[in-house]
C-alpha cells in the first residue's frame, strides 16, 4: 500500500533535522492533512485515519513549539 500524501509529508516534517526548513515542512504536513479531512469530513467509515491526523496535527504542534518557539 503506498502512504498517503498526509502521511509523507507529516513523516518528513517529523524527520527534518534543519531548523530552517522546518518551518515549512510543518506548514507543508499540516495543509496536507487539512485537505484529507476536508475529504474524510463527508463518510464515517474513515473514523481511524481522522483520529489519526487528528494526533498528528498535534504532535506537529509541539513540534514546532518546542523546535522553532512561540514565535512561529
């Protein structure tokens, strides 16, 4: 099965070592997941991968709190 785009996106925000580029990889993830709720919003079959963004839409939040500061 290949990764969604979501998930490609998240796991390279998540891997990023370069504080430079964190920012955007962050910004990139979290548009990327933004547009697979929008997508997942209409059904209820896809409760698992909702709850699954959800947590990563989290865990990007204290990625970034932690890495680049309140600022960002």
């Amino acid at each position: 099965m290949v990764p969604s785009a979501w998930k490609i996106a998240y796991r390279a925000a998540t891997l990023e070592s370069d504080s430079a580029q964190l920012g955007m990889r962050i910004t990139t993830a979290q548009e990327a997941m933004m547009a697979r709720l929008l997508e997942l919003s209409s059904t209820q079959e896809n409760r698992s991968e909702i709850r699954a963004i959800e947590k990563a839409l989290r865990t990007l939040a204290v990625i970034k709190w932690e890495r680049l500061g309140r600022a960002a």
